[in-house]
C-alpha cells in the first residue's frame, strides 16, 4: 500500500487545514479566547489511509474516527507515534479492549455500563483512559449519549471508577431540526459541565463540541476541542 497522493491533492489539504486553522484562532479571538485553549481533531472517516497521511503530513496531530475497527486499521498501518487518535463514535463494549491501548481520548462515554468495562479493562492493562461523556443535549432521537438529567444522576457512580480520567463533555448540536440555532445546545452542554464540576468538585476543563458545520458557534459557547472533518477533505474526496 503506498501512503503517497498526489502533489495537487497534498497542496489542497494543506491550505485547508491552514484555512481551518485560521478560521479557529479567529473564532476564538472574536470569543476573546486564546487559540490554544482549543485543540483541532481532524475526523478521518471519509478517506482512507494516503488521505489520511497527507492530513498528518499537513500537521494535523490529533485525528479521530467514529468506527473503532476502523482506527483500529488506520493506528496499525499508521505506527506514526507522534499521532493522538481520538475514538469519537460509539464504542461497543466488545471492542473495548482492543480499542483502548491505542487512542489518546475517548470522546463517547455514553452508559454506565460501557464506562465499567472501560474502567476494568484499562485496570487489566495497567493504563489509566482518558475520556469524555458524550451527551445528548438536542434530544434527538438517533443520537447516542447520556440525558442531561441521566447524567446528573449517576455521575458520582461515573467518578468512582478506577482507571478512568474524565476530562469533560462531548456532545452535538441538532440536526433533526431546520432553522435551529445550535448555540443553544453548546450553552446547554457547558452549563450542565458547570453543574458538574460544582456537585463533583472536579474541574472538567474539556468541553469536545463543534464541527465544520458549526464550530465558531461552538467556540463562542466555551469549546476546548472541535471534531472537523469534511472541510478538511473540501476538493479531495
Ligand atoms: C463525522 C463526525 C464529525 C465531523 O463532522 P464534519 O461535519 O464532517 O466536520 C464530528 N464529530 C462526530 C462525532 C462525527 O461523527
């Protein structure tokens, strides 16, 4: 398998990611933040491994796919240790183990139970995951994640787990409904952190929200991570 596109395809990515990269750090200007308080994932899932490889090669770091058997392929035939993949769909618990030793960051935490296998199997393995709770702050009915209120509930059992670091909250705003302003579900996700971090006394810094579509909203709203995808691809794919 060769890594290698095209110089034309190369030179595409590369001025997209600049474009995204510009386009961050001024949303975060305009919030009044600094650009590095937000990390950029590039979301791979639309291409395969050369595409991918031209990303990293434009200096895209922290890459993240929503299918584990996937990242599973990608972090083998891409033994790139300077990569942080990030897992940011959902994991089924019987791809847990082969999934943990190699990402940065578990962005779908999305049941009580998925997070217990977590914990122990990152005990068995002698490493400690960091990860997020993915909620479901629009409500819409296809979605995975915890319900606020859920959530609120069960988050001291959440904390008690060994081996799991819980950074923060992921979430994404509706898309079942037109003409919907998805600020209102950033500034759910990040006051429910804020509840959170006063009824566990943990400090959440980590707020994952924002893709091409939405990210400068999402960056107005607090977010520390966007998950960007198919503006990185724009003309390539
Ligand atoms: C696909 C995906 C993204 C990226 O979406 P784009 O709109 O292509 O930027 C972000 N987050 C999750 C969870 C995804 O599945």
């Amino acid at each position: 398998m060769t890594d290698q596109v095209s110089d034309s395809v190369q030179a595409r990515v590369d001025a997209n990611w600049r474009s995204v990269c510009d386009q961050v750090a001024n949303a975060c200007r305009a919030a009044g933040r600094s650009p590095d308080e937000v990390t950029i994932v590039g979301v791979t899932k639309y291409v395969d491994v050369p595409l991918t490889q031209a990303l990293l090669r434009a200096g895209c770091r922290d890459l993240g796919e929503n299918r584990p058997q996937v990242l599973w392929q990608k972090a083998e035939a891409m033994a790139d240790r300077s990569i942080r993949w990030h897992l940011i769909g959902h994991l089924q618990r019987n791809k847990s183990r082969r999934t943990l030793p190699l990402v940065y960051r578990l962005h779908s935490i999305d049941t009580l139970r998925l997070a217990q296998t977590v914990a122990q199997q990152s005990g068995e393995a002698g490493q400690t995951t960091s990860c997020l709770l993915e909620v479901n702050v629009s409500g819409d009915e296809q979605k995975h994640g915890f319900r606020p209120a859920e959530i609120e509930k069960i988050i001291a059992d959440l904390i008690a787990l060994p081996n799991l670091k819980i950074l923060g909250l992921m979430g994404m705003a509706s898309f079942d409904q037109p003409n919907h302003d998805p600020a209102i579900d950033f500034a759910s996700l990040r006051a429910l952190r804020d509840r959170l971090t006063v009824t566990t006394g943990l400090p959440l810094p980590e707020l994952s929200m924002g893709m091409s579509g939405d990210f400068q909203a999402a960056i107005a709203e607090g977010s520390t991570c966007v998950r960007i995808g198919s503006r990185l691809f724009e003309g390539v794919r």
